[in-house]
C-alpha cells in the first residue's frame, strides 16, 4: 500500500485556514454554496475540454452533482462527474492559492485594518473550498481526473498546518470520474448534514446552476393495505353481520431513499424574460460573479439575424477594483458559452473595450464552434458583430441609470466608473455619440450637483455657440480662477474640468451637439463682446507698456497682449491656442517626474 505523503500549505493558505477555522462568521451554510460551484466548474471544464479531446468522456457517466446527508453521523459528502484532479493538482489547487476569488479576500482582509470587520469578508469574496472548514473538523477530498488512470485522496483536518495525499486503493470508493467531498462536520454544525436542510440550501443556493443536483431524500409513497382483523368494536357492539363480513383497509406510509433532483437546470438566459422577475436577475448576478450587491442595472437581450445569441448584462454597483486602479481588461466580468456550454470568462478586449470592461454578464451565442480559441475570437466577424450589439446594449443600459428617477443611481455609477466612459472618449470614437450624453462636470452654476451635457446646451444663452470649460485641480480653484470673470458677468456657464482625464476626453470629443468645446484660458477666447474700435484704442494707448513687460519677462512668456477677458484682476496667464493648457502642463510635468 503505498503511503499517504505529507504536505505542508503554502503560508497564505495556513492564514486563511486559521481565520476560517477560527471565525465566528455566523453565515456558515456558505460553504455549499462555494462547494457546489467547484463542483459545477469541474463539469464545466470537463464539457469544455471534451469538445476537443473526446476521449475525457469514455466514461459514459452523467453530468451530474450528488449530495448526501448523514445526519446520524454529521457527514456531507459530495459528489460530481467533473474534471476531477491529479495529484498534482491536488497539490496546486488544494494547498496554494493561486485563485481570484480567494486572492480578492486576502488582499480586503489587508485592508481591513478592524478585526471585526474579517467576519463579514468571508460571504463578501466567498473563500472557495476552504470555507468547507467552516463546519468541518475534516475533509476527505477523493478524486479522479480522465488524465490519470489513479484515484487520489486529499485529507486535511481544521487546526493543522499539513494535509496528506494518497492514492484510493479501497475498491468501494473507486469513482469512474470526478470528485467526492466527504465533510466530518464540527460537533456544533451536524445540523447541517439534515436532508431537508441540505434540500433547502440547495433551492436557496444553487438555483442557477447547470448541471442537475441531486439530493438524498428520504420519500414516502401512500398505499391502502387489506387488513383482515376484526374490529373489537363491532363485536362489543353486536351481531351486525355487515360488519363483520366486511374486509377492511387501511392507508400506510411506505418510507424509502431516493436521489430527488433539487435544482432547476434552465439557464435563466434561455428563459423568456417576461417571465423573469428583477429578484431573479439579481440574484443570478450575485451568484455567478460572486457579488454581495445587487447592479444598478440589467439588460436581457436576444438578436437575431446575422448572428444569433442570448445575453444577460449588468452593470455593477462599484468598482471592483477600486475606482483609482488602473483600468484592467482581464476581468472575467464576461462568460462566453456555446450552445450552453461554458467556454470562457478570460477575454482581452474581444467582446467589450476595455474601457466597458466593468459589464458583467452571460453571453450564449449558437453561431460559435463549440471549439473556438482565443485565435478563432480575435479574428472572428461573428464575434466582431456581437461585440457591436453588446456595446450597444450596455450604452442603453447606461442611459437608462441616468434617466432614472432616482439619481442616486447614476451618481453612484459616475463616481465608479466614470473615469471608465471618460477614456472611452478617447479611446473609441465611433462611440463619442453615446459616450457624450452620459459624461457629467461640475460647472460654474453648478457647484454642487454635477450636470450632464445635455443640461448645460439647455441653458445655453440664445446667442452663445460654445461649450465653455476650464481645467483646474479642484472646484475650488476653477471658481477662482481670473478667466472666468467676464463670463460669470456675462451670466456664460463654465463646465469644471477638475478629473485630469477630463481635459483629454473632452478635447477628443471636440464637439457636442455641433457645439465646440472652448478653454476659457486659451488666448483669443471669443464671448461675442468684442469691440474693436476700443481694442484698438487700448492697444494703441498700452502697447509700449506691453513691450515693456514683455522685454522684463523675456522668455517666460511667449507674448504680451491687451485682452478685454479680465474685469477685475489686471491680468492674466493664458495658454497659446495650440499648445497644452496650464493644466495639462502641470500634468504632464508630474507624470514625468
Ligand atoms: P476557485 O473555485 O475560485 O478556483 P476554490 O478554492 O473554490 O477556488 O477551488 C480551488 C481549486 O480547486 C479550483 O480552482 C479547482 O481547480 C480545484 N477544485 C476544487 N473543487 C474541485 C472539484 N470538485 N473538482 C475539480 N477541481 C476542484
Ligand atoms: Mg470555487
């Protein structure tokens, strides 16, 4: 028999295991949650992978996932027809983290400096397999993978820095393929191992999942039983014949264990969605991107025509990654199936640019070889006209945040991704027509409450053709700033640019409405006051002054002019038409530092 070898957890891992081991988290049923899901991954990868290599499936078994409650002995134990693991897997996958889910943890629970607030983290992130250690003092993990002709088993108990790995030999547990989970729960957590409670978890849990869940229930069926004793009543009661001759029946419960399938197994994309309701989007959404808040919006769609698919989008309520990242691409906000069939979360910019790569959601398209790579997606025409109609979508759902009542809504969308649609600007022209109405700026009238573009054309002056803006660090310093005196005089709003983004977006956009966007601080500002005889006048009167000035600053400054933009400061710094705006230099200036 060959030994069963010792391994030691990488340290992230022992972290993690302690702080689960030891938490106080009152939300423990979470665990079957993450295990099922591993389990629905499993069947996935196995279906995705046997599209190419058939020869994964010669084990004619069915897709499936099976739960058992022992409720005399506290075990769970579960079981899928998966991928199933080798033993090297056992050790990358069940004794490193290398995961995003669990990674996205560790990295909150540094930031999180309170203690109290760790509790609240394990359902925020989910801790995937290790949260079976949330109610068990052991966990057997036996488990087959296709590629490898052993079975292995992983054994970890809570409270301890090693776990062991050795091969099945016990020809009772061989499995044809996958993965057995086998739970000793915690003294105080048998109460999960009820089959009704496990029934119910599952309905509460899992009903988006795939693949069908079988439970272990126990069942009754009713049957009328002859029963030919005779009444003692009737005898005490007389010599009624009818009686006595009469056979009698009575109705028994006949009691029996069966697998009974839990869940329902229609992806909710394929459902029509008049018969969805919101709670149901929602909760699909927070199960499947493992989110603990419910998006701001959803859009399920069908097309037709060229190219045929179903979607699901949403649009999340914050920033995953924090609204100061970097934008990043590689999300996994996106999962793409064929004809059902799960065949990838991992794009780069093949269905959403990356300035939309917040989106989140399903995509099913039938048009799309089950086998399609990352080759197939970049280059495909079919998946160009997707990616068309998914910006589409998502720019409809956008608007519909901003035209809701509730604008606490789309203020929540703009302070998360805001920046997002502002390097859309730049980035993606062909869109500039949907992108514009969404951008939002403080102005000089509206200091407070940000307004749209839309806002500012309407309270355009009759005779005013511009768009004004002036870039500044902050509110504060726009409203100070000596350019904008003669138009607050002159009652022109200002659009504050005070994002450093800002300024780039809006000079890519250019125009919004056949409007120009101005900088006030750029010389030769035109507010249709100009009067040139006067400005003659004054160039005549101050020009040698201008000289003199000029002559005294020498380089620093490429000109001197008489300007009649100031009324009550004496004068002001302007940038040349062409060149960067103060602003802009002041960022370029600590970009390269
Ligand atoms: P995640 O599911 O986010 O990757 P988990 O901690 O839940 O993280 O699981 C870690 C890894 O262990 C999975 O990525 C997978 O490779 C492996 N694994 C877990 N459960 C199973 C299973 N039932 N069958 C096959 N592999 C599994
Ligand atoms: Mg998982």
């Amino acid at each position: 028999l060959p030994p069963a070898e010792k391994y030691e957890y990488q340290a992230e891992v022992s972290r993690l295991m302690d702080l689960i081991v030891n938490s106080l988290y009152s939300n423990k049923e979470v665990f079957l949650r993450e295990l099922i899901s591993n389990a629905s991954d499993a069947l996935d990868k196995l279906r995705f992978l046997s599209v190419t290599e058939p020869e994964l499936m010669k084990d004619a078994v069915e897709f499936d996932i099976r739960i058992q409650a022992d409720k005399d002995n506290g075990i769970i134990t579960i079981t899928d027809t998966g991928i199933g693991m080798t033993r090297q897997e056992l050790v990358d996958c069940l004794g490193t983290i290398a995961q995003s889910g669990t990674a996205k943890f560790l990295k909150a629970l540094k930031d999180t400096k309170d203690a109290g607030g760790d509790n609240n983290l394990i359902g925020q992130f989910g801790v995937g397999f290790y949260s079976a250690f949330l109610v068990s003092d052991r966990v057997v993990v036996s488990t087959k993978s296709p590629k490898s002709d052993k079975q292995y088993v992983w054994v970890g108990e809570a409270n301890d820095s090693s776990y062991t790995i050795r091969e099945e030999t016990d020809p009772e547990k061989l499995i044809p393929r996958g993965t057995r989970l086998t739970l000793y729960l915690k003294r105080d957590d048998k109460g999960f191992a009820h089959p009704e409670r496990i029934q119910k978890l599952v309905k509460n849990y899992s009903q988006f999942v795939s693949f069908p869940i079988y439970t272990w229930q126990e069942k009754g069926y009713t049957k009328e039983v002859e029963v030919d004793e005779e009444p003692a009543e009737a005898k005490a009661e007389g010599q009624d014949e009818k009686a006595e001759k009469k056979k009698k029946t009575k109705t028994v419960v006949e009691r029996y264990w069966d697998w009974e399938l839990t869940n329902e197994t229609q992806p909710i994309w394929l459902r029509n969605p008049k018969d969805v309701t919101k709670e149901e989007y929602n909760e699909f959404y927070k199960k499947t991107f493992n989110e603990y808040l419910d998006p701001l919006a959803s859009s399920h769609f069908t097309t037709e025509g060229e190219v045929e698919f179903r979607s699901i989008l949403y649009v999340p309520a914050f920033a995953a990654s924090g609204k100061d990242d970097i934008i990043n691409p590689k999300t996994k906000n996106i999962r793409l199936y064929v004809k059902r069939v799960f065949i990838s979360d991992d794009f780069d910019g093949e269905l959403f640019p990356r300035y939309l790569s917040f989106v989140k959601g399903v995509v099913d398209s039938n048009d799309l070889p089950l086998n399609v790579s990352r080759e197939i997606l970049q280059e495909s025409r079919i998946v160009r006209i997707m990616r068309k109609r998914l910006v589409r979508k998502a720019f409809d759902m956008i608007l519909g945040i901003s035209m809701s009542e509730n604008r606490e809504d789309y203020e929540k969308f703009w302070e998360n991704f805001g920046k997002h649609l502002k390097l859309g600007c730049i980035e993606d022209r062909e869109n500039h027509k949907r992108i514009a109405p969404l951008l939002r700026f403080f102005s000089s009238q509206s200091e407070e409450e940000m307004i749209g573009l839309d806002e500012y054309v309407e309270n355009m002056k009759p005779d005013q053709k511009d768009i004004y803006y002036i870039a500044a660090d902050s509110v504060t310093s726009a409203k100070n700033t000596p350019f904008l005196e003669r138009l607050l005089e002159k009652d022109l709003e200002v659009l504050f640019l005070v994002d450093p983004i800002d300024e780039v977006a809006i000079q890519n956009l250019k125009s919004y409405k056949e409007k120009n966007f101005v900088d006030i601080s750029k010389e030769d500002l035109d507010i249709g006051d100009k009067n040139e005889e006067k400005e003659k006048e004054m160039k005549q009167e101050f020009g040698q002054t201008c000289d003199w000035i000029k002559k005294h600053l020498g380089d620093k400054v490429a000109s001197v002019q008489i300007s009649n933009r100031l009324s009550s400061s004496p004068c002001v710094l302007v940038s040349g038409k062409f060149g960067w705006s103060a602003n802009m230099e002041k960022l370029m200036k600590a970009q390269t530092m």
